[in-house]
C-alpha cells in the first residue's frame, strides 16, 4: 500500500509528544507492518527496535489479533459499559486475573496506561474511606517517575517538563527520591547492586506527613519514559515491607513491563514483590485497540462490596471500559503470547540481549548501558548547552539506516517486539554501533 504524503496537508493535525515543525519538514510515516518490521511511506524496512512505543510485545500484524477484531467488529460492535455487559470482557478479565501475581484477582478496565494510573489512584483513596480511614487522602510519588499526562498521573510523576506547565495539580502528593545513581552502578548488568536505601526515603515522609494520612505510593517497578532506571537490588521490597507496615497501599505502574518485557508475565513476579494495586495498558491488546487494565487485591475489591445491592459500589468507569473491540483484541493478544510463550521468552534472550547492548561500552558519547529482560538503555553525554540534540539526531540517523529506537532525553531507549531474534538483536546493535560512531 503506498499511501500519497504531501507536505502541505500535514498542517492540521498538532502530533502528540513531537517535534511538530521539524516532523513536518521531512515527515517519516510508515503504512505498513509485519512482525519485526514496519514498511515506510516510500517503501523502505524499519526494523522495529521498541515495539512501537513499548506495546506491540508480539510484532506486528498477528493473525489471532487481526482476526479477532475483524469478528468482533461484525457480531458486536458496541455494548454500554455501565449496568450492561458482553461476555467477551468477563472472559478477557477471568483470564487475565489467571497470569497475573497471587492474590491481583480482580479488574477494572480503561482505554489507556494514563487512565489506568488515574483509576489506581481514585481506588486507593477510595478503598480508604469506604473502610472508614477517610484521613489517608496523600499519595506518594517518585522524581523521574512517569505515570502518564493525567492530573493525577503528573502529579504524582516526577518530570519536570510535565509538571511546569500545568498549574497547581493535585495537593497532597509528595515525592520519593529516584534511585538513579551512575556515580555508583554505572554499566550495570541487570538490576543494580547500590541504592536499596532510597527506599528509606518512605520513612522520612512517613515521619514527615504520618502515615494515618498517606494512602497509597505509586512507582514504576522500572522507569522506562525517563530513560530505563532499574530498582536497586532490594530496593522494592523495601518499599513493600514499609508499606506494610504503615497501612499503606502499594501500586506498581506496569505500564510497560506488564505482559512479558522483563521475561515473566509482570515486574510484580520478575521482582517476588507483589503489589496491592498494578496498573497495566500497552501489551494488554498487543497496542492494536486502546485498553488498559488495573488490577486490584481481593480485600480492596470486597472492601466495596456492602450496602444496598441496587446501589453503584464505585462512582468510575467509563464508555469505552472493556469495550467489545478492545476485549477481543485482548483475548487475541493473550492466546498470542500463550501460544508463542512470549510472556516468558524475554528471559531466554535476555543474556544475549546483555551483552550485544554492553558491546556498545566505549564508544563515542556513551557514558552509561542499562539492561533488564528485553529493556536496554544506552545513554549519551549531552551537548554543552543543548540537551537532547545528540540523541535525537542518534534516532534520526537511526532511522535512515533502518532501525527505529526510541529516546529520552539524551537516552536511547530500546524496548523490542519479544518475538525478536538474535539476528534481529545483531541488526540492532550493529546498526546503533555505526550510528553511535559517527555522532557528532
Ligand atoms: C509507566 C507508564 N505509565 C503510564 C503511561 C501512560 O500510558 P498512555 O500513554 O497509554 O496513557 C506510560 C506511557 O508510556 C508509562 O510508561
């Protein structure tokens, strides 16, 4: 399919998290894509080295997804979300709640990972009212968190950019310190060894707010919009034996470690911690139709279910929540990943998915490599005066020779389809290596 791209019809749409002016100069489309590979404007293969933005965790064009939505589409098209119901969503969910950690037995679904953030906060806090514990209204953060561009989701984020514009944003919140620390863990392999005691920073705000007022912590099992910051080792479970202590609830955003990244179903089980509430979106239909879906322990579940039975338990939801296309597009995906084991596959590459990234040690401008399951960062000494410039010319080089990273800041973040081979890995890291060597 070679669709017609003229550079003045590109005006009207404002691109969402893009260099708009500079994208339509020379804009870069794809029409096409088939497992590893997109198919360009102009014909060309890209190989894709991030599964789109972290989603397409099976490839492209996967033939159970592809099929499901086409049935779906002429059965049932839509069903109301609200005091209806299609079976299609109560077997996604009832399957679902079979892979994820013990004890994440109920769901609730969204159209997205910021969604699915702002649902798991408006849960926590009401799970401790409806107990009767009203005063627990704080939620606590993390600098360098990324939670998505909701109200609730930048708040309790931790990125400046996306704080400084918008106002006053929610009160009540306050922030961890993050754990990246390249003075100490530099070129790490896998998780780092130094920096469990940032999780002491709970206490200090325990000690600071109370914990009678703090109902729940947010954080990404492992950062990866701020550029792939691993936990140190420990670090986690820290964070959920002082939660347990205090009363607190524990959210994992899995946003994009949910569904396979780390080489198990969720980071929740990479890591033997297991949170209260885990917010997931992105692999959940493989990126084809918007779905998110958060999780949520039995005991917060029941904590609603009294009172009158005629009554709504929890004022939230909304018109597309498990809706029928994004349902099958789910069920697909799941059956997917089961029949190709892909929720597990990450773990079998991920040795060699280490060292083709730490290979890239040594060259010009790269002053740290991270790694963990099928996640690799490789990040690059900023120009004086001009960050971001170095790797953004990385991704455009990059793509001219073929290959699409991702990057933030001046990190490349690289975050494949788990369907990936090791000549796919090869292509990768050959292709990075020839781009890192000519950057200016
Ligand atoms: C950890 C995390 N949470 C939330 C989001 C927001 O997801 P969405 O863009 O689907 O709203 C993202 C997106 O990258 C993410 O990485």
């Amino acid at each position: 399919m070679n669709v017609p791209i003229k550079t003045n019809n590109l005006d009207a749409f404002w691109m969402p998290f893009t260099a708009n002016r500079q994208f339509k100069k020379n804009p870069r489309m794809f029409v096409g894509a088939d497992r590893m590979h997109y198919t360009t404007a102009d014909g060309r293969k890209v190989l894709d080295g991030t599964a789109g933005l972290w989603c397409v965790n099976a490839g492209h064009n996967r033939p159970k997804i592809v099929e499901a939505i086409r049935k779906q589409a002429g059965e049932l098209d839509y069903a109301p979300a609200f005091q209806m119901g299609h079976p299609n969503v109560f077997e996604l969910a009832s399957r679902l709640v079979t892979i994820t950690p013990q004890g994440l037995d109920h769901v609730m679904f969204t159209n997205s990972g910021s969604e699915s953030v702002e649902t798991a906060l408006k849960t926590a806090l009401a799970y401790h009212r409806v107990k009767g514990d009203g005063s627990r209204f704080r939620v606590i953060g993390r600098e360098r968190g990324y939670h998505g561009v909701n109200f609730g989701g930048i708040s309790v984020g931790g990125i400046v950019a996306n704080r400084r514009m918008f106002g006053t944003l929610l009160t009540g919140v306050d922030h961890l310190r993050h754990t990246h620390d390249p003075e100490r863990n530099a070129f790490s392999r896998g998780v780092p060894e130094y920096g469990a005691e940032f999780a002491d920073d709970l206490e200090r705000l325990i000690a600071l707010h109370d914990a009678s007022t703090i109902a729940a912590i947010i954080v990404e099992p492992v950062a990866g919009s701020t550029g792939v910051l691993l936990p140190p080792k420990g670090y986690l479970q820290k964070l959920r034996d002082i939660c347990d202590q205090h009363g607190i609830l524990l959210i994992f955003d899995e946003v994009i470690t949910g569904f396979g990244r780390l080489g198990t179903p969720f980071a929740a089980d990479y890591f033997g911690v297991t949170p209260d509430i885990m917010v997931t979106a992105k692999g959940l239909t493989n990126g084809v139709i918007p779905m998110g879906a958060v999780f949520v322990k039995s005991d917060i579940h029941d904590a609603f279910m009294t009172g009158p039975e005629h009554l709504i338990e929890f004022f939230h939801g909304y018109t597309y929540s498990g809706n029928p296309m994004a349902s099958a597009a789910g069920l697909g995906t799941l059956e997917t990943y089961q029949e190709d084991g892909l929720l597990t596959r990450g773990a079998e590459l991920s040795d060699y998915w280490a060292d083709a990234l730490h290979s890239l040690k040594g060259l010009p401008h790269v002053i740290d490599i991270r790694n963990i399951g099928l996640i690799g960062a490789i990040e690059l000494e900023p120009i004086a005066g001009e960050p971001t410039r170095r790797a953004f010319s990385a991704f455009l080089d990059a793509y001219n020779k073929g290959v699409l990273i991702r990057t933030t800041g001046d990190i490349i973040a690289l975050s494949p389809p788990l369907i990936i081979e090791k000549h796919d890995i090869d292509v990768l890291i050959e292709t990075l290596s020839g781009v890192l060597k000519t950057l200016d």
